[in-house]
C-alpha cells in the first residue's frame, strides 16, 4: 500500500481496502463498469451511502432549455442531458430487521476490486449489524461486453455468529433522488424526475419490467429483471416479486444458520429506442434476459474473461520501473475499452459511462486522444465510433447551411447530433472538430487498409468537412489561404485568426479529401465532387497560412498571439483553473494558455516542423501553460519526450495517468476523464515509444526516462500484432503473424516478417535546455 493513496498497486487489479465515505463519490466513478451501451457508477449495492447514483444508457438523454441572456443567430434553443436511468444494482438486505448500512453498526472488513482481466467488480464486507449479529457479504458485478444488453450480479450473505433472519430485497428504480447541481460549468445538470411510466409487470416471482418515456426527448427506455436464487437444501425460502410505477422488487425471506450462503444471481437487461413500442421494447428486454439465463452466470464470467484475453493480447503494456504508473496505464486502457467496446455507432462521451460530467457529451477529444489509442488496440471501436459521426452528416450539413458555409460542421458538443454548446466563442468556433474526424479516417484506413470503409464512410466525411473548411477559408490579396476567426484547442484564446493548429489540420484534411476522391472517382461524383472543386482543394492546402515570429523564433498558435500582453502568472497565486477566477475577456486577450495548443499541432502534424522549431516552440509554450485542461499533460509529454526531456515527459505521463485515481481536479466524482485516461496511454506508445503515423508511414523513435528501465506495448496493424519493447540502449520490433510490414525506426527504414524479431540501438537524446513551467504549474516529480 502506498502511503496516503487511496488503492493499493498491483498489476492487473485496482484494490481499494477500506471504505472513505468523504470520497466515496470519487471511487464510485474509479469503479464504475460499462460496456459502451450500458454504464453501472460504483454505488454501493444496497444503495446508500451514496456520492451519486448513476445508471446510464448510451444515447439516452432529456432535452433542457438553454436560456440566453442576449440571443443571438444560430444559439442552439436547448441542450441534452444524460439522465439516470432505472437503477438495477439495487439489492437491499436487512439482517434480523436491521437494514444493512454501513454507517450504522461496526465495520470490520470491506474491500473492492476492480479486476482488468476478469471484467468484474468485486466486493467482501464482513459487518456487524447495531442489535450485534455479525454477517459476511461478497458481490461480484458485471456489464456484459459479449451481451450488450446485459448486467448481472451474484449477491451471497453468510451469519457468522448466531442464526440470522434475512431479507434480501432486489430492485429496479426509477427516477432516484440525486444530489443538487454544482455551480461548476463542468458539471452535469440535475434534472428531477426525467422519466415519466409506460408500463409496470410482473415475470413470475422472481421478474419484473419497468418502462418509462423521457418527456422532452421521447425516448423509451425499458429495464428488466430475473433472479436466480440458491441456499442449502435444509433451508426454506419465501419469495415474491411486485411492481408499480417507478419501482420493482424481488423479495426472498428466509433463516441461516452460521456458514449456511444465501445466493443471489440478478440477471439486468436494458433497452431503449426513439420509435419502438412499449410491447417491442418490453420483449427486448426480454429476450436479452432469456439469453443471460441460458448463458448463466458462470458463463458470462467465461465470456467476460475470453474477450478480455483477446483485447490484452493485442493491447499489453509492461513498464518496469515504475509499477504504479504500469497500473494506471492498464486501468486507463480498461476504462477506454469500456467507454468504446459496444457504443456501436453511438458517441464516445467525454467521461464514458461513468458519471454524468458535461452532461454526458461528446467532444473532439474523442477523435484526437481516444481514437488514436483505439485504432491500434479496438479498430472496430473507431469504425463504429466514426459511423456515428457519418449518421450526424444530415445535421451537420444542414448546421453549415445556417452558418452560411458549404459542406457539414459538426456540434462542438452533442449527445444526438444537434449543437449543444450555448457559448459560441468556445464551442462553435472551434470548427478544427471537422479536420479531427477527417484525421481520425485517414489514420484509421492506413492503420487498417478497411478500403470498404473509406469507400464507404470515409470518403463523404472528408468531402463534407473539406468543403466546410473551403468555405470558412479565403484567398487574401497575396494568395495566402486564411482560415480566420476560430478557436483552437486552447479555450483562453477565442476567435483568433489562423490558429497554427487549426490551419494545419485543415490543410491535412483538404489533401486527404481530395486523395480520396481520385481513388474512388464514381463516388467522389456521386457526392457533386468535381475536378475543379478537387483543385480548389489543394490549392487552398498549398497556400495555407502558417503564422512565424520571425523575431522569437517560434510559432505564434494564432496570428499575433506573441503580441499580447504576459499573463501575470507570479500574482495569480493557486487561483487555478484561472476560468474559475478571472473573466474571460481578461483570459482572451494575454498569453496564458489553457491546455496544450500549438503543442498539439506538433504532435499531430509533427512532419510540419523542424527539430529546432519543436524544441523552441515547446519551451516558450511550457512557461505559459496552466494545464487547467486534463487533456494537456498527455500531448505535453509527447513532444517533451520528443524534444529529450524525459523526465519531464514521465511527470506529464503520470500526471495524466493518474488524473483520476489521485483525483488531480478535484472532479472525479462526475465521472472519469476518458481523454486524459486515453491521453497518458498515448504518452507511453507516442512519447517514449515515439510512434508516430504520418505520411511517411509508421515510425517509432523510442527513448527512455531514468525512472523506467523497460517498456514493451502491443498494437495491432492492419489485423496483425506488433510488439515493441523498449530497453535503455535496445528497442526490438516482433511481428506475431502476418505479412512483412515496413516501420522506421529513428529513421531507418526496417522491414519486419513474422517471427523474425530485428532489434536496433537507440541514439541519445537531443540536448536542449530544460524548460519551465508557470509558478506553481510544474507537474509533480517522479522518483
């Protein structure tokens, strides 16, 4: 156990050995299981205490009103809300009338654990209830990955002392009480009462189904129940099972003896449509729970265990060195699976399925920090989270058409398509969303060669995002291509002109459309694609403005960014994040920077600048960045990495790794960080890795930290895994299966075949002054 830490460090599990009720909220959002349809937050199982209860379904959402003070064209008229759902982990016990309830009685033991290999939340409690009888429980829960719909629970309690009357009550319930809303802008709002009843029944004595409607959105969501139940033959048991409006309850009474189990399996199921039936909905449900009931609850483990087999055999990471941080990378790629695995072209929210932060919304961090960890580890994740984004083109060509643009702008934020952001400079503004997904093709068709896909899919979302950016942009009166009045990824700086990062994403995405309508020229001309618009394209890729200060020697991330005035960072004292204290026009207007900017665009489009203008730029940036973004410290590490600051580069990784288990923002509790978690994954592969997948194919340029004596990943490449394993002077390249592949490795062209391993030297690390960050801003040291 590491002193103060909350959860000791093992390889593949995450231990927590005791209860903390002050940051209970924060374990419940650590703990949380999810498949990408279905999210379970960690809530106790019998209900309270509680941070804040949360069962979420991908998609499911209330319409709220979004009031302007000043309204203005194009202000989106309501936003969408992640709501709570009926709640199925629900199982009360009350041990010789006294309900179980850790706040009450003596605790003598109580353990979770989070198991990455199993894919199961386990808990042992032993306690000792007011009146004096002492009882052992276990409960092990589940979010079926082979079963989308599914959930499942085994419950057991056992007397220790003296014989014991028990009440187990099983439920489902809707519409639960939740805490009030948070004044913080990143929090979710609370809404009361979301889901108005459709239908109650009854399966049996041990089923029920619930179904209720969303008042706003119209969404039916079902949520149904069955119970397998098992004690000792000499034991009796009385069940029943009711229903009503928003509740349902299972209900088995009976008397143990000290060491005598009593067993409880709860199958879940749920289901949810805009269109379907309440009957259509209600035999969904139905079968789903059919179909637990005959894979049983030892086959779902056996499932659950062989798709987690899979997934790390493609996906392992080993870091020797440093096994806290070995550990934080697994849970983070568990947590991204979750997030992903069965979203099936539905989005990948900025905090998964895990809490309700950002009303439950997708952002750009999905293509640019989640994808690309998933292209290489869940390919089919990415072509399914980018068919979501093909869905939304007919909302997306039609919000360009009121922005007076050609081609499609996607929502800055969104759970079904519409724009959700009610602060333009911040949101709409930030149009590189469109050269995101546009990136997040080209890299998921070369990683892949899913020619069907780009065909298919790819090829209309560079189009349309391509004609968007051609439209937004404009030829000034020396040919120069501006793209002005946008925002980049640094929210202190809004509508600025030609953002650096900005403009090459978009120069990216222009090229790459116009590619890939020469490689398929009939569909290109099925979408209106002409030669001349082809050459509009490039010329407009070729022409674009990259701002210089010559004076400096680096990148301004926007025109005349290196003009404004220095933020007074030696008076800002811990008043952090500076969004939190200051006015935006203050923000606006001064060199502070929120989160990694023109940092990120020498991550993403690294072969745009030279090895002398990355070691600049990121030490200029580095004294200006407050990091108040938990999407920064990822990319910072990269290009730290890059630039030979190691050490630097494993502060950045861990600060990012460990973002949400050492709750560095004090808002874990709404719900984990998927980018930052995605983010820290990226910083081992891309930073001490050095992969990098630009036009030169891919590249590795790997080099360790002091504090790690070896690291070795895995990743898939096009249906092939290839194993990296980096030593302070070695790196060895190992494909598994497959056809020969070529890769560089500090630049020199390797060509890999299976089963031949080549193993090359690595070259020190370039050697530039150490930069420094704002006072009080540097990340915190590793050992």
């Amino acid at each position: 156990m590491t002193t103060g830490r909350a959860f000791t460090v093992e390889p593949w599990c995450l231990r927590e050995l005791s209860l903390d009720l002050d940051t209970i909220a924060q374990s419940e959002s650590v703990f949380a299981l999810s498949n990408g349809h279905i999210g379970l937050r960690a809530n106790l199982d019998e209900g309270e205490p509680h941070g804040l209860p949360g069962t979420y379904l991908n998609g499911v959402f209330e319409l709220r009103p979004l009031p302007h003070a000043e309204a203005g064209y194009g202000y989106p008229e309501s936003g969408q809300t992640v709501i709570n759902v009926t709640n199925g982990k629900l199982i009360r016990l009350l041990v010789d009338d006294e309900p179980f309830d850790l706040r009450y009685g003596q605790l003598h033991e109580h353990e979770r654990n989070l198991d990455f290999k199993d894919g199961v939340l386990r808990r042992n409690v032993t306690w000792t209830s007011p009146a004096g009888r002492t009882v052992k429980i276990s409960s092990t829960r589940m979010v079926s990955f082979t079963q989308r719909a599914v959930a499942a629970i085994c419950y057991e309690v056992e007397p220790v002392d003296g014989a014991a009357r028990v009440v187990l009550q099983s439920e489902l319930v809707t519409n639960e009480q939740l805490p009030d809303g948070s004044a913080d802008p990143r929090a979710a709002a609370v809404l009361e009462a979301p889901l108005r009843p459709e239908h109650n029944g009854v399966s049996g004595e041990r089923g029920a189904v619930l179904i209720h409607q969303t008042a706003r959105s119209g969404l039916r969501v079902a949520a149904g129940m069955e119970h397998r139940i098992t004690a000792p033959d000499d034991v009796n048991l009385h069940m029943t099972t009711e229903s009503f409006d928003d509740l349902a309850r299972t209900t088995v009474t009976t008397v143990l003896q000290p060491g005598q189990k009593l067993r409880l399996v709860k199958f879940l199921a749920y289901g949810w449509s805009a269109h379907r039936s309440v009957p259509a909905l209600r035999d969904q449900v139905a079968a789903a729970l059919a179909a637990a009931r005959f894979t049983g609850w030892d086959g779902l483990l056996a499932e659950q265990r062989a798709y987690l087999d899979e997934f790390w055999r493609g996906a392992a990471v080993e870091i020797d060195g440093d096994t806290e941080i070995e550990q934080a990378i697994r849970f983070a790629l568990f947590h991204v699976l979750q997030a992903s695995a069965r979203a099936e072209e539905r989005a990948i929210p900025a905090k998964g399925l895990t809490g309700p932060g950002y009303d439950g919304h997708a952002f750009w961090d999905t293509e640019i920090f989640v994808l690309p960890l998933l292209t290489y580890s869940v390919p089919e994740a990415v072509a399914q989270a980018l068919r979501w984004r093909y869905n939304l083109l007919p909302m997306a060509r039609d919000r360009a058409q009121q922005l007076g643009l050609a081609g499609a702008v996607f929502p800055w934020r969104t759970i079904r398509g519409e724009e959700c952001s009610g602060y333009w400079p911040a949101g709409t503004a930030a149009f590189h969303l469109g050269a995101g997904i546009a990136h997040a093709v080209v890299r998921y068709v070369k990683a892949t060669d899913d020619r069907d896909f780009e065909r298919e899919i790819g090829l209309e979302l560079l189009v349309e995002t391509a004609r968007m950016w051609r439209s937004l942009g404009h030829h000034d009166t020396h040919g120069q291509f501006r793209i002005d009045g946008v925002t980049g990824p640094d929210e202190y700086s809004a509508i600025a002109d030609n953002n650096v990062y900005t403009n090459l994403m978009a120069r990216r995405n222009l090229f790459a459309a116009a590619d890939c309508a020469e490689r398929y020229p009939h569909e290109a001309g099925e979408l209106g694609v002409t030669v001349e618009e082809m050459a509009t394209w490039r010329d407009a890729a070729k022409a674009m403005t990259i701002p210089y200060d010559e004076t400096l020697g680096v990148h301004p991330q926007s025109e005349g960014f290196t003009s404004h005035e220095q933020w007074d960072f030696e008076a800002t004292g811990n008043r952090y994040p500076l969004m939190l204290h200051f006015p935006y026009f203050d923000i606006y207007r001064k060199q502070a920077v929120k989160q990694a900017d023109l940092v990120l665009a020498m991550q993403t489009c690294g072969d745009a600048f030279t090895p002398e203008q990355k070691a600049r730029n990121f030490a200029y940036y580095e004294a200006i960045t407050t990091r108040d973004s938990s999407l920064s410290a990822s990319t910072q590490a990269i290009v730290a990495a890059e630039c030979g600051h190691l050490d630097l580069a494993l502060d950045y990784l861990a600060e990012a790794a460990l973002t949400d288990l050492d709750d560095l923002h004090s808002n874990t509790k709404d719900g984990l960080h998927m980018a930052s978690l995605a983010g820290a994954c990226l910083a081992l592969v891309a930073g001490f890795g050095g992969l990098r997948d630009h036009e030169e194919g891919l590249s590795f340029a790997p080099r360790l930290p002091r504090g790690l004596s070896r690291i070795a990943f895995r990743m898939q490449v096009r249906g092939h895994h290839l194993r990296v394993e980096v030593t302070g002077e070695h790196a060895t390249y190992t494909l598994d299966s497959g056809p020969r592949i070529p890769v560089l490795h500090h630049g020199e062209k390797l060509v890999l075949s299976a089963g031949e391993p080549v193993t090359r030297s690595i070259p020190a690390a370039p050697d530039n002054p150490v930069p420094t960050q704002p006072p009080g801003r540097a990340p915190r040291r590793r050992q």
